[in-house]
C-alpha cells in the first residue's frame, strides 16, 4: 500500500482521497479539512493587519517564530482564529486559546462564521482581563464578553494609528 504522503501528494489529502472512491469514513473528519484552512488564514490575516497598521502610520514588528506583535513599540498583540463548533444541541461554541507564555497585552480573537471560511467578529480581549488559558464563546455571551466584541477591526486600527502634533509656539 502507498503511505498517506504519497495519497496526500495525490489527492491534497487523505479524505479527499476517500471522497474519490466514494468511501464515508466511520469518523467525521471535516475539521481536518478546517484546520487546514485556519493555517493558510491566519498569516492572511497578519499580513492584512500588519499593512493596515502601516496605511495608519502605524509600525509592526512581528516576530517570525511566534506571530507575536509589537505595535508601534507601545504593546503586544496576539491574533488568534476561533473556529464554529456546533454541538449534537444546535449550540455553536468557539473555543479561544489564549497564548500565555507569550503573554501579549491584547489577544485578537478572529472568531469564525458558521461554515469557518470567513471571519465573523472579533474580540479585543487585554490580558489584564482574561488570565485564563482559554475560553468558551457562544452565540450570544455575558456583557461581560459582549463589550469587547467588533464587527470590524477598525477600533484596533484606532488604538494603532499615529497622529501628528503640531508644536505649540
């Protein structure tokens, strides 16, 4: 028999090598496929926020080997993707890891849509807040929670961007 490298190489993958063939594995492998998918959004996701921050005036430093962001040499941040989990119960969960022995001062958590191909909001989330490892989000949270969520990332943008002063005479 081929190893899964060679069916891999072959087919992108082995379930979609199964999906040839016409086969339903036992277990639902979906979330491989979307975990696939979370590797090639998330240095999307850092480069588009990188470059914005840089239209603002802005300047990122980010570390190569952890993704971690300095921001305009004031404070860290993390970006971070959470993917839907909808359980046997209809309920939908978003699990947040938070990278804690990276400590940033903001974790950006990327929640994704239903379908996970698409960014639904974002939560500004500052470590002074959150000293858990992890979280749970649902569809619709505490206040608590609720106040830290955008729809867009142009509030981040805001804490990033750089305005000139005139000097006073």
């Amino acid at each position: 028999m081929p190893s899964t490298s060679a069916y891999i190489h072959r087919f992108g993958s082995l379930i979609r090598a199964y999906q040839e063939v016409g086969f339903t594995p036992d277990r639902d492998y979906r979330y491989l496929e979307a975990n696939q998918f979370l590797r090639r959004l998330h240095p999307q996701i850092v480069a588009q926020t990188e470059k914005s921050i840089g239209d603002l005036g802005g300047t990122i430093q980010r570390d190569p080997a952890t993704d971690l962001l300095l921001v305009n040499r004031e404070f860290t941040v993390s970006l971070v993707l959470a993917r839907c989990q909808t359980h046997d119960s209809g309920r939908n969960r978003w699990k947040v890891r938070f990278d804690t022995s990276l400590a940033p001062d903001i974790t950006v958590a990327v929640r994704l849509n239903h379908s996970n191909d698409a960014p639904l909001d974002y939560y500004l989330l500052p470590r002074l807040d959150f000293g858990l490892p992890r979280i749970s989000l649902a569809d619709r949270n505490a206040i608590e929670i609720e106040s830290y969520r955008f729809d867009t990332l142009d509030y981040f943008y805001g804490m990033a961007q750089r305005t000139r002063i005139r000097r006073a005479s």
